[in-house]
C-alpha cells in the first residue's frame, strides 16, 4: 500500500505539478526557409543531414541569407550557433546578428558572429561568449549568413542559425 501511494504521488507530480526549474529557449532557423538576398547564384539542395542552401553550379560571388529574429516572449540570449557542411578547404560559411533602430535611421549594430572553419566536413561553430538583450520596442534584429566559396568546385552548404538562452 505505501508502494502505491508514493508511486501516486510521484506521478501527480510528474504530470501536474508546476516545474520549478527553468527551460532553455530556442530560435532556431533552417537556412532554407530565410529569403535568399542572392538568389541567381544560390540553390536549396536536401542532403542526408535535410535541406540547406548553397552556390548553384557555376555561380562565384557569395551566397547571402536574411533571417528575420523574432524574439516574442523572450528576450535574451547568450549562444549562436551555425551548421554547415564543407567538402573542400576552399569554402566558409558566416553568420552575423545584426540590429537596427527603428525610430532613428542609421547604420545597423553588429552583435555577434560566428565562422566555419576553411575546413572539409560538417562544422558546427558556436559563440557562448556573449550576451544580447533583444529590445523589440526600439530595434529590429536579423541574422545575415554569408556563403563564401574560393574555387567554383567547392560546395559549402547552410543548415541551420539559431539562438539560445541557455541556463
């Protein structure tokens, strides 16, 4: 009987009890689905890893993606990261967190920024040394990915940005 009643208890708890830890919060962007700033020269291709976007045959001057950030009930974030796959040396993908004012024109502030290496493979660059506090009321933000190739038989794809809070 006592088996029982704490087994009762511990599934109320589990299943209606309020949690008192705190979740991360995740923006996460696939590269496919932001509008494509260069899209004569870029393609989206579904690879094993899911779709990413890349240079389309042929095409050299760089690769550029906005996506728009929408921090709706939270605001604040301290992890950027970017996948991408290489098959050459000769390639590199950017991200960049941008903001801009919306009630004064001017030049947009540069947040944050994370690279791949010039290096062959699936890369995963992370920046956890930072800290932006979104101010929706006052700024607009955006991620601007840069697919940059240095020899048109390199192949750099884009999978995903995203933005965390982590704890």
């Amino acid at each position: 009987m006592k088996t029982i009643r704490c087994l009762l208890i511990v599934l109320f708890l589990a299943l209606v009890a309020t949690p008192i830890y705190a979740e991360d919060f995740v923006l996460q962007y696939l590269a496919a689905a932001c509008p494509v700033a260069s899209k004569n020269n870029s393609q989206v291709v579904e690879t094993e890893f899911g779709p990413g976007v890349q240079h389309r045959d042929g095409k050299g001057s760089d690769v550029v993606i906005h996506c728009s950030i929408n921090p709706d009930a939270v605001n604040f974030f301290n992890w950027f990261q970017l996948v991408a796959e290489d098959n050459t040396p000769n390639g590199y993908a950017t991200a960049t967190v941008w903001r801009a004012k919306t009630s004064v024109p001017g030049p947009p502030e540069r947040l944050d920024q994370v690279t791949t290496t010039d290096a062959p493979g699936v890369q995963v660059a992370v920046n956890n040394l930072f800290e932006v506090i979104a101010d929706v009321e006052n700024y607009v933000y955006w991620i601007e990915i840069r697919i940059v190739r240095t020899s048109p038989d390199a192949a750099v794809t884009v999978y995903s940005v995203t933005l965390k809070d982590v704890l």
